[in-house]
C-alpha cells in the first residue's frame, strides 16, 4: 500500500496534468462533473458522485471519425485521434465497471472499435473510492461496490489522518504512481469505512426478463408515461449506441472539408429503430423503454456478457417523470 | 491508428448511373484501391455494403450485383433521406466511399437443387437480383425458378430490363403484379399474395425467397405457409436504419439480435423464434 498526504496527491495531479490529459471531478457552477483539468487545485477530492458517467472520455458523445477532404473528384480520407496519454483521475468504481461493459462490446466482440480501443489504451483510471452510497445508487446489488478496485488501474482511499491510500491494481496503475510523492506514515492508517450503504435490489436472470417480454402491463406501468426525453440512455455509463453522419465544416473553391462524426443515439429516441419507407417496430414509449430494460438485463448480457446496468442510480435521479430503474426490477423479480 | 478500421470506407467512383423506376436510381461503383477491390473480390448475394455520399453521409444497401458478372458494384437507391437524396444529386466520375461487404447471405449452395421461388416487392428485389444471377448463370446447378415481381405502380417496377432474359431462360417463369394500374398496363393488378396464391408455386422441394416492406413480408411468409411451404423452406432479408454494420451500433437490433451481423439474411424459423418481432 501506498499513502499520500493531500498536499502530496494535488502535486502529483498538478505533475500529471503536465505530463497527460487529465480528467478529474471539478465544481462546474455547482455541478460536480468530470472534466478536464489544468492543476491539481482544480481537483475535488471529496465530491458525491458526479452528475454523468466518464464515457464520454473513451467515447465521446460527439467523435469526428473520418476526415474527409474533395477536392474536385479527388477524396481523401484521413483518421485523426489524439495521441497523449490520458489520465482519469477520481473516476467512481461504478464508473469504471460502466467502461468494462462497453470493452465487453467495443473491445472483445470482433472486430474491435478502432477508435474506442485507441482512447482505452491511451488510458489511465485512477479510481476514488466512495465512503456513501449517494441518492439512487445500488452498485452493490450489482456486481460492484464503493470501495470496488476491479476494473481500475488505481484506486484511491480516503484514509484517518487526512491520508489517502493508493492501491495500484495493474501495471498501467503502477506506473502511474511511481511520480506519486509517498507520505511517512506510522502503522496502518485504515480507510474511512463506508458510512451508509442503500438497500439491495434484486437481479432477475435473463430467462426470466425473456419470459416477461410479453408482459404488456408491466412495461406500460412503468413505460406509458415516459417522454422519450433520452436522458436515462445520455448519463447511463453504459448505453454505448450511436448514430453516424457528415458535417461539412468548410468550403472554398474546388475544395470541401467533411467531417464524418459519431454521436450518441438512444434507442428511448422515437426514430431509432424506424426504417426507411416509414415502418417502426418499435412505435411507442413502452415498447422503447422496454428495449432499453431488455437491453440492460437480457440482451446485453446474453450477447456479450456483463449486464448493461452497474447501479450509479443517475437514471433514477434524471428521469422527468420518476421512472426508476429499481422499480422495474423489482417487478420483473416479484412477476 | 490500427490499418484495420471496419468504419473506414474504401474509395470508389461511380462509372454508370441509371433510372430504374420513379425516384430509384442504380448506381454502378468502380473501386479505386486494391484494397477495396480484394474486400468486394467474393462478395455474396444478400450481403450489403455502406455507400458514402461524402458531406452527406452513409447509409447501408444491400449490393444488387454478383462478383462473376464484373467488377463493378451496383446499388439500387430509393431518394427518400437525406443520404440517398444526395447520392441522387451524383453524376458518373463522382467520388462515392464503400464499405463492406456486410453481413450474411442467402445459402445458395443449400438451394441447389431446389426449385426456387423469388417474392420481390418494390426496390425489395434489388437485393433479390444477385439470387436471379446467380441461378441463371449457374443454370443446371438449381431446379424450376419462378419470379414473382411487384410494386405498388407499374412505374415503380425495377429491373423491367432484365424481365426478358429472366422469362427467356430454362426453366424460369416470371410473373409480375401491380397494386395499381396505370396508363397502359395490361398486366396482373393486385398484391404479391394474391399472385402468389394464383400462381400456387409447389412446396415440393422447393425454397422461397422474398424481400419487400415488412408488412409484405409478413404476408407473403402467411401465404407461402397456406400454400404448403414449411419454415425451412422460406427466407428472407431484413433491413434497417443501421450505422456501423458490425454490432456496435445497436441501431438495427431486434431483441438479443442484429439485422446486420446475425442477418440481414434469415430463415422464417429463425424470424419466429425471435423475442421480438420485425413488425
């Protein structure tokens, strides 16, 4: 175990914000949200959890993929990502696990996503534990926890004594600690154990959300009243759909500058899944969001793996209409 | 960046274009590099490919030609979005993007030996005409092939030109329909199902083939049963609004499914055993 005092934590994220891209909690006009930072002054070290996942780091919402420049009947097409070292600093464990969905799709389902892979091998997580479960989380109930390292590089402990304790996980993890300045301590400082935790909510397996497809009332109790806003799927940390389309960003005589971009779709939206000519399997609110659950409980895990839910509880929290997540697995468990 | 990214399109220009009904157009696309030469060297029918129009975007079609019978790639294009709008405003010598090809394909070493029946509705036999091609031109490797070919007017018929060599083969009948007449037409007026159940193909040892709106299909998969076909001998093509191609995207799923890597191409049994219907 490593210990740092906070003195000794802010210069080393005032040396990693020289040396990387470094993206850490910051009050934005009274919002907590991870973005980039310029010193380590800049850096919340106590924070709830931030207000939207960290995706956008390793999947951005709006991505240019393709550079595409005509002149005349000439095209050529360039890809162009940034090449720095990217650091994520005070990254939630449910935030990190929420990553390690989207690897089960975007990393391990061939062919890789060229452009994910790059931002998650140009990656660092150093992870902040939580020492509460905030309002709508059950990340426990989930396969995670707040003190959960398993899916970051680093993860950070508030510790007695002011102290933090930094516990590498992998060799990315090591390596980035090594500019950390170590603090003396005497003993074993113990981490601030977790001072509330929410209560559980219960995991259906996949067969049984498969045998309630048909449930008609189920999905409309919870589904009739949404407003295919898009939020749940915009701060969910593991909605990873996406849309692709061209901006043409400059023109001059004989030359066109296109942008080709990726933008974040959701399959809430009333055009997602429409095709052309105008036919729309899926044409009302309940059936999408009931596509959204089926997703995150059946679909996701039975085609590649984990569940599509961590447990953050954002959803909960930004739904204009108070369509809880929980609730609906509550149902499909008592169904 | 890997040389290997499946959202990169290949280069290409488009060497013939062509009315084929009202507001469809056939674009013929010659591939620039080696590249995309070699990826599209053995494509199969019923396999689709992404078509660039550069500032516009890209959008998913199935490929409407067959490798053995040249080079060039031909995509049947219906203007009704914002991306076929613009390939619609392309001239021969433009420069489009490419890439594929996707998916899965109709099984056409499974069908040989089978007596064929075709449902084509609308621009749906565009990806159906790769299956026509590939029988005729490996005539004596299938049995009896009946085409049934459909629009709503005889203005959106596409492929007309070809009906000649089709009705002249060995063994090939085709029979077209139209919802509705219009100035001059002498032929069948009515749905693909109501030809269907005239024509009555014979379920014996034959396959059906068909490809239209979802409500056609949905219909003609009813008729073909009525008529004695079994779910094994009826396939289909799907289609969908996608963005990737290769299961990224999410845009196209069906339940636990996508069109694009578990299709576009499916039997009737796979269609209804899904969790979530096409409907």
């Amino acid at each position: 175990m490593r210990y740092a005092t906070r003195e000794g934590l802010l210069a080393w994220l005032d040396r990693l914000a020289q040396e990387a891209d470094l993206i850490a909690p910051r009050d934005v006009d009274g919002h907590v949200l991870y973005r980039p930072v310029h010193s380590g002054a800049e850096v919340l070290l106590e924070y709830e959890r931030p207000e939207l996942p960290a995706k956008e780091f390793l999947f951005p919402a709006t991505e240019v993929i393709l550079r595409i420049e005509q002149r005349g009947k000439d095209v050529t097409l360039e890809e162009v990502l940034p090449d720095r070292r990217q650091v994520i600093f005070g990254l939630r464990p449910c935030d990190a696990h929420g990553l390690a969905a989207i690897d089960a799709l975007f990393l391990n389902q061939d062919p890789p996503d060229a452009y994910y892979r790059h931002h998650r091998e140009r990656t660092t997580l150093v992870g902040m534990a939580c020492t509460r479960m905030w309002d709508g989380c059950f990340c426990t109930s989930m396969g995670g926890g707040p003190a959960d390292p398993t899916h970051l590089d680093v993860l950070v402990r508030p510790a007695e004594g002011g102290l933090y304790i930094l516990q590498p996980v992998t060799p990315k993890g090591v390596a980035v600690l090594e500019s950390l300045p170590l603090a003396e301590v005497r003993g074993e400082p113990r981490p601030i154990p977790v001072e509330e935790y929410n209560p559980p909510v219960p995991v259906t397996p996949t067969e049984k959300w498969r045998t309630l497809f048909e449930e008609q009332r189920l999905w409309m109790r919870h589904g009739e009243r949404c407003l295919s806003c898009r939020i749940c799927t915009y701060v969910c940390p593991t909605c990873r759909c996406y849309d692709v389309v061209d901006r043409v960003v400059d023109v001059r005589p004989g030359r066109v500058l296109t942008e080709r971009i990726r933008v974040w779709d959701a399959c809430t939206s009333p055009n997602y899944r429409r095709v052309a000519g105008g036919h729309n399997p899926r044409p009302t609110n309940w059936e999408r969001l009931r596509n959204r659950f089926m997703c995150k409980f059946c679909y996701y895990p039975e085609d590649f793996g984990p569940l599509g839910c961590v447990g953050c509880g954002r959803c909960i929290v930004a739904c204009p209409v108070e369509i809880d997540i929980t609730e609906v697995m509550e149902d499909v468990a008592g169904a | 960046m890997p040389l290997t990214n499946p959202m990169r399109p290949y280069r290409g220009r488009l060497v013939g274009i062509r009315n084929l009904a009202t507001g469809i157009k056939l674009f013929q696309v010659e591939l620039l590099e080696p590249e995309g030469r070699a990826a599209f060297a053995d494509y199969k029918p019923g396999q689709f490919a992404f078509v660039s129009a550069f500032g516009a975007g890209e959008a998913p079609f199935g490929i409407t030609s067959t490798p053995h019978r040249g080079p060039v790639l031909e995509f049947a294009v219906n203007a009704l979005g914002h991306v076929t709008f613009a390939l619609h405003s392309l001239d021969v010598g433009d420069p489009v993007g490419v890439r594929g090809p996707l998916g899965n394909w109709f099984p056409m070493d499974r069908l040989r030996g089978k007596n064929i029946v075709i449902l084509g509705g609308g621009i749906g036999g565009a990806p159906l005409r790769p299956v026509i091609h590939t029988i005729l031109d490996r005539r004596e490797d299938y049995g009896h092939l009946t085409i049934l070919w459909a629009a709503r007017s005889p203005d959106l018929l596409v492929f007309t030109e070809e009906f000649d060599e089709w009705r002249s083969a060995w063994a090939t009948d085709l029979h077209v329909t139209v919802d509705q007449a219009g100035p001059g037409w002498t032929g069948n007026v009515g749905l693909i199902t109501q030809l269907l159940e005239k024509v009555a193909p014979s379920p014996e040892n034959a396959v059906a083939i068909t490809c239209g709106p979802p409500i056609m299909i949905h219909f003609v998969f009813l008729t073909l049963k009525k008529l004695g076909f079994a779910p094994e001998q009826m396939l289909t093509t799907l289609e969908a609004r996608m963005h990737c191609g290769i299961g990224k995207c999410g845009r196209c799923n069906l339940g636990e499914k996508f069109v694009c890597k578990d299709g576009p191409v499916f039997w009737q049994y796979e269609i209804a055993g899904f969790l979530e219907g096409f409907l």
